[in-house]
C-alpha cells in the first residue's frame, strides 16, 4: 500500500522525537476549548538563536529504515516498526510549503542509516541542494552528519547547513562497542574533528574574503544518551569537557534512556527515564560554559555521582564553606560567580556597579540575586551575612535553603519530573507521593547538616 505524504511524515517526525538536539520535542497535545495554539506530534520543534530568539524548526528524519541495529535505538535494524522513506524533492517541498505558512523558519534534518552512511548524505545533500539552490531558501537547518561518512561528503553538508552535529550517543568506547556493533569511536569522532578543523579554517578566511563560503557558521553540537550504559556522571562530564576543549562544540545534550524494547543489555522496560540525572548533567554542563567551572571541581573520583538534593552549584559551595562568606564589593568576578543565588548577568551587574558604590541587599535584589541562597554566602553594605546559628538548628536551616525546590517542592506534578529513587521506593511501599517528599527531605536535611 502506498504511503501518503502525511503517512510519512506522522512516521518520521515520530521516530526524531528521541533526538533532544533542540530546544522542545513533539507532543501529542491537541488543541482544547479556552486554550490557544495547538502541539501535534509530526509537526515543529523550537531552538534558541545566539540574541535569544525562540524558532521553530520543522523536525524529521530522512528515513528511519536503518542498517544498523544499535540496541538503544527505536529505529535499529531488528526492531518491528513502520517504516518509511521521503524522496529528496518530497522532503524540500514539504519544507518550503510549511514555511510559507508561517508554520516554521528552519529544518533540523537527520537520518537513520538507509544503506550506507555515505548514500543516506547524499540524499540529505540533494535535500539541502534544492533548498539552498532551486528554491533559495535562507532560513536556519540543523543536519545530523552520520558516523562514518567520508570527509569529502561531510565538508559539502558542511557549507549547505548552519550547524552540523554528530551524536557521540554512549559515554565509552567500551559500551558503543557492545550495544552500538556498527559503530567505533573513530567514526564519531574524526567527522567531529573535521568539523572543527573545517569551522576555524573557514572563519579565518572570512577575516580575508567577506564573501568566503561559510562552513557550519552557527558550529557543531552532539548528543550522550544517559542510563543505557554503567558509566559515572563523572565520566560523562569529563567527556563532556574534553570536546568543549577539543573540538569547540557550541552545546552537549543530554537525553534520559527511555526503554523503547527488551534487551538484557539495557535497563528494563519498566525502568524510569533517569531525568533527575539528565537535569543534573544540564546544570553541571552550565557550570563548565559559563560560570568557569572545572570537571574535576564538580565531581571527582570519590564522588562521581551528583546529589540529588542539591545542584552542583549549591553542592560545591557546601563542601567549601570554609571559603565564605565573600564581601561582593571587593570580591573578585570568578568567586561571585560561585556563590549559590548569583549568575553571569548578575556577577557582571555587581562588577560594573561597585566601582560607582558600595552594594547593599536592596541593590543586589535589583539585580537579580537570590537572596534566599546567596544571604549565607555573601557580605554587602549593612550586611554582615545571614547567620544560620549553632548546632544542629543552624545547620538544619542552611541544608533547607539549599536543596533543591525543583526536586523537593512538594508538588506531585515536579515529583514526576525529578524524584530521586528514594522517593519512588516509599511511593512503591504504599506510601502517599507528598508524604513521601516530605519524609526524604526531611532525611536529606539531616544527612546533609552533617556533612556542613
């Protein structure tokens, strides 16, 4: 039976939807009385521009009919699904016309493996060909480079697309091998470092040629799915840092293993996605780009997996507390930016404002610190800090103020979202969901009163 254009497409953006390279996946939500606007699985995705512009990109894959039969994967070789393939003209018109709507203002394009990863390119290649030449398309694609595409391929898709990905996908070499067989770790990550090579070739020649062709000019990310594999959260944040460093990726994303089929090799099917883990590697990956934090400083050997109490944040100020509190109208910018309750934008405000005055609570407000956490940790003008008391009392009520309110508040609907196993086994034991919040942050507290 043929397939309709609307058959392949309800197929293929499906099978995107575990690709967290974006911003916001599909949802089955339609659209009900009293509300606005409607989320419909085959339909749109959204991604940020560097001046903080929300698009929305149109997200499918090429073909989900794959070679390959990477365990962890709902499209691999021996899994029994639907399948379906665009045609390159098919994919190129559905994306002009949906752009002409006003329905979206780019593409994020990947691929299973239809064949071989170097005929799969070329037909995302024939794609991007008609956009970018027969209907002169300007608007922003993301396109997937397969493992294992030969370099002469790549460099084409290079300067078609704005930015170039290439999933690492499992944290070791050692579990790639076992669940992803047709993939090595060299053929992740020579496309990635031809991608660097090729970016910060073609920006040189840019200072030289205003109108150089430009390769992948909005740079190069990738993917680490979390849960399928043994490996620490040391692990992967210290694989996360050395491709920040080595091949300049713009952003890691991290995606929570959902069980998709029955394998001894994976966790089982009626394993949780671990999303309190995936949030936690988020906030650490922020810490490493923007607040000039260290892997080793975060996690180390000893303690290679997060709190789930405390963000990272919150956990490494606790363990250092011999270092604060710090007086903001002297301190210098790289201490500001660790104390608990002060990001870059506010860091950045307090610098520029101190040498005009010194600062008090009421000036640190207005610029955006969070007094609830920063008070144990900071001196201003007429504030000598927030004093937690001695004893138990004391430590009791800094440990309150620091855990975590997406993880603890008390809200069935976050319990959902971020609950640590904890909470999941005294729920398993009959015991009613806030309840159980409230008796693990209660231990929690205590446990890490403790340890202050």
């Amino acid at each position: 039976m043929e397939q309709t254009l609307m058959d392949k497409l309800t197929i293929l953006a499906d099978s995107a939807k575990y690709d967290v390279a974006c911003t916001s996946s599909g949802a089955s939500r339609t659209a009900r009385p009293g509300t606005v606007g409607s989320c419909y699985a085959p339909g749109c995705c959204h991604a940020f521009t560097a001046d903080g512009r929300c698009v929305s990109l149109l997200k499918v894959l090429m073909t989900n009919c794959c070679s390959f039969d990477c365990g962890y994967c709902v499209n691999r070789r021996s899994n029994d699904i639907p399948r379906a393939t665009f045609a390159p003209r098919e994919l190129a018109e559905l994306t002009m016309e949906f752009y002409r709507r006003n329905y979206i203002e780019g593409l994020f394009l990947s691929s299973a493996v239809l064949g071989t990863p170097d005929y799969t390119t070329e037909r995302m290649l024939a794609v991007l060909r008609l956009l970018r030449g027969e209907y002169r398309f300007g608007g922003y694609i993301h396109a997937k480079a397969i493992p294992g595409t030969s370099p002469e391929l790549l460099q084409q898709l290079g300067y078609l697309a704005d930015r170039l990905s290439v999933n690492v996908e499992l944290p070791s070499e050692r579990s790639l091998n076992l669940l992803a067989p047709d993939k090595g770790r060299h053929s992740i990550f020579r496309p990635m470092k031809q991608i660097a090579v090729s970016g910060a070739a073609s920006r040189e020649e840019l200072t030289l040629y205003r109108h150089a062709p430009k390769f992948a000019p909005a740079g190069q990310s990738t993917q680490m799915i979390v849960g399928a594999s043994p490996e620490t959260d040391y692990h992967i944040l210290k694989l996360t840092e050395g491709m920040y460093h080595k091949y300049g990726l713009k952003r890691v994303f991290y995606s929570a293993y959902i069980p998709v089929a029955e394998d001894t090799r994976l966790p089982a099917l009626d394993t949780k996605p671990p999303l309190l883990r995936e949030h936690r590697l988020y906030q650490a990956d922020w810490l490493l780009r923007f607040y000039q934090f260290e892997a080793d400083e975060i996690l180390d050997k000893d303690n290679p997996n997060f709190n789930p109490y405390l963000d990272p944040k919150c956990n490494w100020a606790v363990q250092h507390y011999g270092l604060f509190p710090v007086d903001v109208n002297r301190a210098p910018f790289e201490m500001l930016l660790r104390v608990p309750g002060i990001g870059p934008k506010s860091a950045r405000r307090i610098w520029h404002a101190r040498k005009q005055a010194a600062l008090g609570l009421d000036e640190l407000k207005r610029m955006g610190v969070v007094l609830k956490r920063a008070q144990y940790f900071i001196t201003c003008r007429g504030f000598s800090g927030a004093h937690p008391g001695r004893g138990s009392a004391g430590r009791e009520r800094i440990t309150r103020a620091l855990i975590d309110p997406n993880v603890f508040s008390g809200s069935c609907e976050q319990l959902s979202l971020f609950s640590p196993p904890a909470v999941d086994n005294l729920i398993g034991q009959g015991v009613p969901p806030r309840a159980a919040v409230r008796m693990v942050r209660e231990e929690a507290v205590q446990c890490l009163a403790k340890a202050l």
